[in-house]
C-alpha cells in the first residue's frame, strides 16, 4: 500500500501536467524553438517550468493534507494523516522535522519522475507512452527498494518519504538522512538532466 501511495502522488502530477516533447506539443515545440535564440536555452526553460510546477504541486498538496487533517481532528491537535506517518519512535508524530521530511520526500518523487518522464518522451514522442512507462519504472524501482533495502541509498529520490524513513534505523531522522536524500537527488537529477539535453540536441524539431 505505500508503494501504490508514494507512486500515486507523482503520477497525478504527471496525467495533470503532460508530456514535454510528445507528438501533440511537436508543433508548439517547433514555434518556441523558432523563436529562442539557442535550443539550451529552450531546453532549460522547459525543464525550469516543469520543476517549478513541481515544486507548486508539494506545496499544495502539503498544505492541504495538515489542513485537512487540522479540521478532522479539530484544530489544535497536530497529527499527520497516516498517508504523512512516518516509521516509528521519534520519527511518529507531526513535529516540523517530519513535515519537512514528508515534503522533501515528495518534492524528490515528484522531480524525480519529471526527470525520467523527460527523457522518455525524447525517446518516444507517442502520446501516453512516455507517461506509461514512467509510472511503470517508478513502481518497479519502489518494489526494489522495499525489497532490497541494500540499494535503498541509490534510489532515495524515488522511493517517497515514508519508504526511505523505513530504512533508517529505527525510523530515526536526523541531519544525516537529509543530507543523504539531497544528495542522491541532485546525483539522479544532474545524470537524468545530462542525458536527457544529448538526447534533446540530436532531436529535430
């Protein structure tokens, strides 16, 4: 039920907002290429405004999901709902720490997902099955990490925030597991980004 969880949150942000480079937006891709100076720059604003909007979904759906569980519980009681419970001990409850590690979490799968739903639709501009596949990767790699928790470390980025504080000792967040995280995302982002651009300029569009 949390791999369905954690994969569900980033795929809605995916159906919501399309494919960057599929066949259906071939033609507005031509016309905003057309008029930029150089493909980079239309390669990063592209990528800039999915991961804005990105980081707009986290937010929103953060925001919504303390709200709602503020007005359930009558305000004043602080408790995540248990979609937001992280691990055991320390880790349990609705501090600022796991909030922010929830958001984090999400904000990693969702940038996560972007990245690869990128490259995908470099790979394949039919409509739907970049989509298809990413959802499909990401619910393999989240098995994977439930299952073989020795490369948990490699695919944080991916697995969501309740599936990584799994494999912390003891459910227990500290500066370590932050910076782990971080890391592993900016690893995942900076190859996924690479790649994806030496695909984009061997496109024609």
């Amino acid at each position: 039920m949390e791999i369905l969880k954690w994969v569900s949150l980033p795929a809605a942000f995916l159906l919501t907002v399309g494919k960057p480079f599929s066949e259906v937006a071939a033609p507005w891709n031509r016309l905003v290429i057309i008029r930029l100076p150089n493909r980079q720059l239309y390669w990063w604003g592209k990528v800039a405004a999915w991961y804005g909007t990105g980081l707009l979904f986290t937010v929103l759906a953060m925001v919504l999901g303390v709200l709602a569980e503020m007005l359930l519980l009558r305000i004043g009681c602080w408790e995540l709902p248990l979609l937001l419970t992280l691990g055991d001990g320390f880790a349990r409850g609705s501090s600022l720490l796991v909030i922010t590690w929830v958001a984090i979490g999400l904000l990693s799968a969702v940038w996560w997902y972007t990245t690869l739903l990128f490259v995908s639709s470099l790979v394949s501009a039919r409509p739907g099955m970049s989509t298809v596949a990413t959802i499909i990767t990401g619910y393999v790699v989240a098995i994977i990490g439930t299952n073989a928790t020795n490369a948990v470390p490699y695919i944080r980025p991916a697995l969501g925030a309740t599936l990584n504080a799994l494999s912390l000792p003891g459910g227990m967040i500290n500066g370590l597991a932050f910076y782990d995280s971080g890391l592993t995302l900016a690893v995942w982002l900076t190859v996924g980004l690479a790649a994806g651009y030496l695909i984009f300029r061997s496109k024609i569009f």
